[in-house]
C-alpha cells in the first residue's frame, strides 16, 4: 500500500489528497440519495459491489 499511495499522492499532499477523498464521499456517497451512477470511482467501490451480490 506504501508503494500505491507514494505513486499516488504527491510528497507532501498527502492532508490535501485525505481531505478531497473525505468531500468527495461526502457528496456522492450520501445515505438518503447516493450518485453511484454518475461516480467516477464506481467500479472500485466496494459498497456498490457489496450491494451487487
């Protein structure tokens, strides 16, 4: 995992990337009315593959 999130995450940006991932389930991944269809991380999300089976 070290290695992904190094490749991944500029040095250094790491607080910046944590919080864009926290806004960016904030809005799309709302209880009530989630936007799965239009999610862009759809097919590596593990709640909707969860839901699937």
């Amino acid at each position: 995992l070290w290695v992904l999130s190094e490749a991944l995450i500029p040095r250094g940006k790491g607080y910046d990337f944590n919080q864009a991932l926290m806004d960016f389930g904030a809005m799309m991944c709302t209880a009530r009315k989630p936007t799965c269809l239009l999610c862009p991380m759809r097919n590596i999300c593990l709640t909707i593959s969860s839901d699937e089976k």
